[in-house]
C-alpha cells in the first residue's frame, strides 16, 4: 500500500523552489563555499537570503575579488565590516595594505574566530606585521611570507596553532623566534625557509612531528646586515617523524640530540658543515665518528655532487633498519668532496635485512655513480627495486644494454629485485612543497 507525500506539490504549480525549503545551518554552509562575490551575491534572492551570507563561515581569498589592484584593499576592509560570522581562511596574495589597514584586519579577524592565516603580499621589502597578529589565538595553521615579526609584539600564545610555514622572514632577534615558536603549545608542523634573524635555533617541542628548513642558495642573497640560519639543533622532539633539509653550499649545520622516533630524514650533503646525529658526526658527509643509534629512520636521501660508495655505506651504517635510500646528483654547482676510498666486506645490517627500495636521481652511468649502484647491487639482499632516473636526453638503447651489463647484475644480491631506467628532467626541486604536510607518505618522490 502507498502513501501520498504530505505536502504534495499541486498539478501545474512549476519547479518548487527546493533549496529554501532547507535549514539556515545548511543554506549558511552552502554559501560558505562560494567565492565571495558570488556569495554575497545571494543577499538579492529574497529577505531571508539577506541575512544568510553575512553570518556564514568567511573564506576571504584576495585573489578571487574581482576588482583592481588599487582597489583591493578597500574591498578587503568593505568585506570584513560587513560579515558578522565567523571566519575560517583569510588569504592575502595581491594586496599590499598600509599598516593600519593591517593591524584594523587582523583584530577583526580575531574578533572572527579565523582558523587559517596566508600573508604572502607582492613586494620586494618585508611586510610589518602589527602586533595585533599575536590576537588571531583561534589559528590552526599560518603561512607568513615576506613578512617580519613585531619587535615588542607582548605575549606570543596560539593555543591551537598546529602548522607554522615562514618563508622569507624576518625575526628581530633569536629569542623573538624561540619566544614565537614556544607560544605554539600545539605545533607539529614546521617549515623554515629562509628566515633571517637568528643564527642558531634550539628546537625543544613535545609534539612537533615534521620540521622543514631551507636556506639561500648562496651568500649573495643576503642582505650584508641580516643573518640567516647556521646551526639547527634538535634538543628535544620525542614526536619528531621527519627532518627534511634543502642540501646546499653553506650551511645550516645539524645537531640531532633526541628524536627517537625520527623516521625520515635528508637532503644530506657537504652543504651542511656539520651533521651530528646523536653520537655520530659527519663533517662535509666525510665521517668523523659512527654510531647505529637512529633505528627508527626508514627514509634517507642523500646529495652529492659525485655520488660514492664510502659516505653512502657510512650513513647505512648509522641507520640499521633504513628500507628507502634517494641518492641524488647534484643539480647545481656544489662543493666536492675529496675522492674516499673504500674497502669494506663487514656486513651493513640494512643491507641484509632492510633496504627494499634505492632511487639514483640524476644518474648519468659516471665512475663512481656505477660503483654505488654496483656495490648496493651486489650488498643489498632484500632489494625490491632500483630506480635509475637519467637526467640526459640522449641516453639511448646501447647506453642502456651498456649499463646493465657494466653492473653485472647476474650476481645481484638479491634475486627478486628490479632494476628501473626512466627519463628525469633536470629540476631544483628536492622535495615537494608540501613536504611538511605529515599525510604525505614520501615527500622525495618528485619524479612521475
């Protein structure tokens, strides 16, 4: 037996005007997920559409304002003193605001409850942030660009802040950025990219779990009265997964102290002066001193300009159970390191028991390139696969059945394994930008 709805709609009566038949809570979240200019659009529809835009979650994007240049900064201001809800992401790409629009934003934002916080302004001189940065205590996640710290901004507390991302920033001091980030209770994510201010940072956080740092290329980048990162130490991060670093000609040098459940760790190169990773010191990747103490690593990517066997089977040897190595050429002019001679029969535990996947970037079948790959060929006894991503266009079918055969690997270690040659086209790009993002399963796979 069928029923009849209890409201049906009459014979005749046209289209039913569905979507008002549904709650504001609902309507508000549709509206929400407009570009602002259509969403406030909706206000026209009817006097109970009026009411619904102004007290939706705001997703304030500069970008997507349709008005000129020269006029966004008004249209900003317009936005903000006319929506009463709460605000969820404010983005801030294209306009360049005077101080106190700046400052008149950012309390208002405060006042809104806003979540997710990018300043990245177009200009060739750092933008000042007003101390009323330090209200928005409601922010999950931050991305401040070519920006500066206030110098005497009072209390820094972001009691739900979890990803900070500074990038061409400057601090007025080291302890403005120790006094920042410890204002950070929840942080886990962390990405430093050319910050100038503070010459040794020491990271003490109980819940950071992915840190990213990054510095200029060269000197000659660097204003002469600035100064950019040159020691990291790791004091205490019992929850740190992953340390990613750009490899580069100078600097920062790494001090790893306590970090026992690190997973993921590199670009490691003789761009880093020093690297200290508990009791074992590398200087320039020769090494001074080996300890098997990080356990917990399983991803290792390393750089250099002339990859080779000794500083490779010496990082193996500091980390027992690694099960993915990245060894990539370098990609731009670097400091050598000295040929090392190697002689080794003892075992390499995770050569015996761990490493499952190896990926050569930038390979071009060298001496020394074909020794590291002939020698991890011959060690590796649990190898799935080995990935050789050429960066020469001109690597044909002879030079391919030239490097298989070169690398004998009839008397490979491991029977089972594969052994991959794919084009790779030359990039400056070590890890992907969203490196610090903890869902991403391995940030070095850049190749397709």
């Amino acid at each position: 037996m069928s029923t009849a709805p209890a409201n049906p709609i009459p014979a005749g009566a046209g289209d039913p005007d569905l979507i008002s038949l549904l709650p504001d809570c609902i309507l508000t979240t549709i509206v929400s997920l407009l570009p602002v200019p259509a969403a406030a659009r909706t206000q026209i529809l009817s006097r109970r559409w009026s009411r619904l835009w102004p007290s939706a979650p705001l997703h304030l994007l500069d970008s997507q304002l349709p008005v000129p240049a020269a006029s966004l900064s008004a249209a900003v201001s317009w936005i903000l003193a006319s929506h009463r809800g709460n605000a969820v992401r404010f983005h801030l790409l294209l306009a360049r605001p005077s101080a106190a629009d700046l400052d008149s934003w950012l309390r208002s934002l405060a006042a809104k409850h806003l979540q997710d916080l990018v300043l990245r302004p177009r200009s060739d001189g750092p933008l000042r942030l007003p101390p009323s940065l330090l209200s928005c205590r409601s922010l999950r996640s931050a991305e401040l660009t070519n920006c500066s710290l206030p110098e005497d901004g009072g209390e820094v507390h972001f009691p739900h802040l979890t990803e900070i991302s500074l990038r061409l920033f400057r601090v007025p001091s080291a302890a403005a950025l120790h006094g920042f980030l410890a204002g950070c209770p929840k942080l886990a994510s962390l990405s430093l990219d050319r910050v100038a201010g503070c010459r040794t940072l020491r990271l003490r956080s109980g819940t950071l779990r992915s840190l990213t740092v990054s510095v200029s290329l060269t000197r000659r980048r660097i204003p002469e009265d600035t100064c950019e990162l040159e020691r990291l130490v790791v004091e205490d991060a019992p929850a740190l997964e992953r340390l990613l670093a750009h490899d580069i000609n100078w600097g920062p040098s790494i001090n790893v102290m306590h970090a026992p459940r690190l997973q993921m760790l590199g670009y490691l190169g003789v761009g880093i002066p020093e690297l200290q990773l508990g009791s074992a010191l590398f200087r320039s990747m020769c090494a001074v001193r080996l300890a098997a103490e990080f356990r917990c690593v399983r991803t290792l990517a390393l750089e250099m300009a002339d990859p080779q066997v000794k500083p490779v089977a010496d990082f193996l040897r500091c980390f027992p159970c690694l099960e993915t190595l990245y060894v990539t050429s370098h990609m731009v002019v670097p400091k050598s390191m000295k040929i090392l001679n190697c002689e080794m029969d003892d075992p390499i535990e995770c050569l015996s028991y761990h490493l499952k996947t190896v990926v050569l970037k930038g390979y071009r079948g060298r001496k020394h390139e074909l020794q590291l790959a002939m020698f991890l060929v011959r060690r590796a006894r649990v190898l799935r696969v080995m990935k050789f991503l050429c960066d020469n266009n001109d690597r044909n079918t002879s030079w391919l059945t030239n490097q298989k055969r070169r690398l004998l690997l009839d008397n490979r270690a491991s029977l089972g394994s594969q052994f991959v040659f794919q084009k790779f086209m030359k990039s400056y790009i070590r890890f992907l930008k969203q490196a610090s993002n903890i869902s991403l399963v391995d940030p070095f796979d850049t190749y397709p």
